[in-house]
C-alpha cells in the first residue's frame, strides 16, 4: 500500500529536465543512492505511478504559451497519485496549478474528493472547503472562466524519486518511465486507453530544489554529460496526438461531472457492489 500525504498546498521552486537512457539512468541512481534517500511516500523503491487530467483553452493556450516561451504561464490539472485502489467518487485527488514565472516553477494546489475536483473543474461549482484552501479555489475558479479550460488529455507514467538528506533539505530527483496519452474517454477512473509517447529507452529525469544544486550533483551532471530540455509531458502528449489524425484531440468537448462519472467509472463500480450484495444475500441466507 503507498501512502501519499502530500502536505504542502504551495511552494516555489526551480525545476531543471533531463533525457536520459535507460542505461543512463543506472548509472546516475547508483550515485544518488549515496547522497539521498528513496521516497518513504512510494513503494520500497521509491516508485509510484501518476495520472494527470490537464485541461486547455479552445485553441491551447497553455500548449502554446510552453512552446512560445512565455515567462509567466499556468496550467490547470487534476492528479491522482494510483496506489493500487479503484479511483472512487470520494477518493482523494489534487487540483493543481503549475505556474512558471521565468525559472521558477510554482505550484498550488488543494485536495479534494475527485467528485468535488470534476465539478469544480467540469461544472465550475466551488466546493466546500478549508479557508487555506479558499485562494487556491478561488483561482482555479478564475483560470476556468478566464480561459474556458476545457478537458485536454490525460497523461499516465510511473515515477521513483528520490528526496535529499537533511544535508539537501528540499532537494528532490525524480525518474518517469512509460509515458503515455489518453485522449478519449478523458476520464481518470477509467480503464485507460493509452498512446505510448516516449521511447522505452528514454527517462525523464527532474531535478527540483529550492535554492541551489549541490555541488556533488552539479559534478554528477557532467560527469555524465546531460544535458538540459525544455520537455513538457503535457505539450509532448499533444504532439503526438497531432501526429496521429485519427485521435480526437483537436476540438475540445465540456463535459459535465455526472456525465463523466455515469460512463466508464459506474460499470466496473456497478459490479463490484452487485457481487458484495449478492455475497451479503448469500451469508444471510446461510
């Protein structure tokens, strides 16, 4: 069982994108082993998997303000954390925005029910909430209406971090593997239908920090000659989905929350409880 707690509702940061081989990859966890610890939030190797539902304008602002450059941009998504359990109407989930202003990145977010994260998002209604939490509704609540966002694509892949010691407080590596694109039905409690949208052999690696990169990654880093992207897993999804004609990315579609939880989400839900009724009418019956 993974528990993520995920206590923090905001943070500044600077986020620094790597593309690494598979052997890449080995070679760099195998020093990191020596400076941090793997992430108590994941399995015993640090590893857990991620959903991401973003959502866009009409004509893909957020898309186009990564690709353009622009210094100050946000994107709005809802994340689910998978840790093994059916993604139920109350389970917990995180509407985020991820701003970058020059190069910081900046991330708030509240957690919610993922009912109540669909009808913010979908439906525009504020939910209740903590007062903590009330300026991060109230902004999601703004982007929606000032951008019409809309339900974009939903991006999956697996993930091992690693945090630093209390010698790197805030520092935190991440790996992602099996990225993958789902553009229909845009539903996160469904079976996915996913697009692989990265080599097998490719691993994105971030590097986040709060203040400065120690030295002994900065050497870490040359060492192994990475260097720097500018990948985006969400404008990534979508120019591969623009390679693929036949995949429905193009005109986005509102979708309201009911709608969305009485499609794909009540038919496995529908038979779940169907057989622990009917094992409840069995022991009765006994």
């Amino acid at each position: 069982m993974i528990h993520l707690s995920h206590a923090l509702r905001q943070f500044n940061r600077f986020e620094l994108k790597y593309l690494l081989t598979l052997k890449q990859t080995q070679e760099v966890k195998e020093s990191l082993c020596r400076y941090m610890n793997q992430d108590e939030n994941g399995d015993q190797a640090g590893r857990y998997s991620i959903s991401s539902l973003y959502y866009d304008s009409p004509n893909y602002r957020s898309y186009w303000e990564k690709e353009n450059g622009v210094r100050y941009r946000r994107k709005l998504r809802i994340r689910h954390y998978v840790n093994g359990e059916d993604l139920s109407e109350i389970s917990p989930v995180f509407v985020e925005i991820k701003g970058r202003i020059d190069q910081v990145t900046q991330k708030r977010r509240v957690k919610l029910p993922y009912i109540d994260a669909l009808r913010l998002c979908n439906d525009r209604q504020i939910p209740v909430c903590e007062s903590a939490d009330q300026p991060i509704i109230d902004e999601v609540f703004f982007l929606l209406w000032q951008q019409n966002l809309l339900p974009a694509n939903i991006i999956r892949y697996d993930r091992q971090a690693f945090n630093g010691t209390i010698y790197d407080a805030g520092l935190r590596v991440t790996f992602d593997t099996a990225l993958s694109l789902q553009t229909h039905p845009l539903h996160l409690h469904g079976e996915p239908s996913s697009l692989p949208i990265l080599s097998p052999n490719r691993v994105i690696m971030e590097i986040k920090v709060n203040e400065r990169i120690p030295y002994w990654l900065t050497d870490l880093i040359a060492a192994h000659n990475l260097q720097l992207s500018r990948i985006s897993k969400y404008c990534l999804g979508v120019e591969v989905a623009m390679e693929h004609p036949s995949l429905p990315y193009r005109d986005l579609i509102a979708q309201g929350s009911e709608e969305v939880l009485s499609s794909t989400f009540s038919v496995p839900i529908f038979w779940k409880r169907l057989c622990e009724w009917q094992n409840n009418i069995r022991i009765k019956e006994k």
